[in-house]
C-alpha cells in the first residue's frame, strides 16, 4: 500500500474526513499542538510525496506501539475525550491533507 493511501485510510478510519472546523475548538488545538511535535520531530519540509512517506511511517510506529499495549482505534471517536493516541494519528492525518494542499504565495 502506498504512503498517500495509508494515510488516507488513516484518516479516514479516525473521521477525518470530517471537516476540521467541525471539531471543538479544544480538540482543534490539541490536534494543533500534536502537529507542531510531529513536525519538530520529522522536521517535514519536504515535498508532499515525501513528507507522506515520511508521515505515514510515522503513523505506523505509533499504531505499532499503541497495538503492542493493547491500544484499539475505538469504532467511533469521542473527540472531546480522544486519547494521546488518536489525536496524534489525527494530527499526522492534518499535517498529511496540509502537504497536498499547494502553497499559497504571498
């Protein structure tokens, strides 16, 4: 499976295909602060073929080490109580969607 449509999936999975202006204003800076980490630790800069690779890498470590403690992606997020873990892949998801988008020039 190509990194673009893992994390595709992804989103998908976690109801990110929901519009983000949809989530409360908590949630949204949450998510917010999770990208701002996974970007520090990615350093994502890339061009977006390479920024999905990147993030969708990513996303699997997570996945791998919340499974290896018996974490489950719930069937439906609760997103006022969404665990570390949720909003982190909601995060990679953001910073995922973003990559696509062009630059806007100034």
């Amino acid at each position: 499976m190509s990194a673009r449509r893992f994390l595709d999936r992804l989103g998908g999975d976690i109801g990110m295909a929901i519009s983000f202006g949809a989530l409360p204003v908590g949630v949204l800076a949450a998510v917010d602060q999770h990208a701002a980490a996974v970007r520090d630790i990615l350093a994502v800069g890339a061009p977006a073929a390479a920024a999905a690779v990147l993030l969708a890498g990513y996303a699997k470590g997570v996945l791998d080490e919340a499974a290896a403690v018996g974490w489950r992606l719930p069937p439906v997020v609760e997103w006022p109580t969404a665990d570390w873990t949720t909003l982190r892949l909601a995060a990679v998801c953001a910073l995922a969607r973003n990559a696509d988008e062009p630059a806007m020039e100034a």
